[in-house]
C-alpha cells in the first residue's frame, strides 16, 4: 500500500479512529462516565485503567461500530475491597437509532464473559474463584437521530407475565 492508499484509509477511518483515541486516554474515559453515570464514575480507579487489546464485534458490524474493553478497580459503597469491572464502550457509527441494540450489546457482553470463562479454563482456576466481572455497558452513538429509549431487552422480548420472574434479561 503506498502512502495514497494509506493516507485516503486514515481519512475514511478517521470518525472511527479518533473517537477510539480520544477514550484510549483514562481522563476521557472518565469524563464520559461522569456524563453518563456519575455516581458509578467516582467509585473507579482511572489510574489503573488497563485497555483490553480484543473486540468483541461481530464482523457483520466491524463497518458501522467499534470497541473499547477496559479493566478497572471498582469500589462499591458497600465493598470492603476493591473489585475489578469491565468497561465495555461500544462506538455506533450508523445514521439510525438500532432498535436491536440491546440485544447486541448483550452479545458482545456474553462473548466478553465467554472469554474470562475460557481464561479459568486455561488457568485450571479452582471453582470458587470463578466469578464473573461485572460489565459497565457504555453505546457511544454518533448518528442524528434522537435515540429515545434507554437499552432494555423488555422491548425485544413478547415476555408473558408469568414468565417475567423466570426470566434473567428482561
């Protein structure tokens, strides 16, 4: 690829691109959550905000989305001892509010718990130590579309009413 090549992918890419820079750095990061959820942004440790090098995005969506998947020291109110959270940023780069993104949001969330259990496996990790991290799901829409609705698999779901207790999504 000469530099043409190289310099017309870095413009085509550059919505993506930057966004992704902009919250590589902790400050940013934190910045959005305190927008978005400021009450959970105070009880996290930006400075040891570890980056994940992995997507979780399906390739049927690598075009209009992007990841970023961090590890953080998390201290409840009611915790003793910090506990590590995922941070899981999604960037939507569609024009249109998706009215399935809750469900794929909760795909992305599975293939990230899917790969911690793959992690204890390779570890030989002992029952009791196999806990989940919590997931902090953040949908960094870009599009012109108003979006709504807050994300809620309930809207996806033709849920009977006896059903609602036995349910775990909705």
């Amino acid at each position: 690829m000469d530099l043409r090549d190289e310099l017309i992918n870095f413009v085509r890419e550059f919505p993506d691109r930057s966004i992704r820079w902009l919250l590589e750095t902790p400050d940013n990061v934190k910045a959005l959550l305190q927008i978005i959820a400021n009450d959970l942004a105070k009880q996290i440790d930006y400075t040891k905000l570890r980056r994940i090098d992995r997507t979780f995005i399906s390739d049927d969506f690598r075009k209009h989305e992007a990841d970023i998947v961090f590890l953080a020291p998390f201290s409840g109110k009611m915790e003793e001892t910090q506990k590590e959270i995922i941070i899981y940023i999604l960037i939507e780069h569609q024009s249109k509010v998706d009215p399935e993104m809750a469900f794929r949001v909760l795909s992305y969330m599975v293939n990230i718990w899917q790969t911690q259990q793959r992690e204890w496996f390779d570890d030989n990790a002992p029952l009791h130590q196999r806990k989940f991290r919590p997931i902090l799901p953040v949908v960094f829409y870009t599009g012109s579309q108003h979006w709504e609705s807050l994300l809620d698999m309930k809207n996806l779901v033709e849920l009977p009413e006896e059903l609602e207790l036995y349910n775990l999504w909705c």
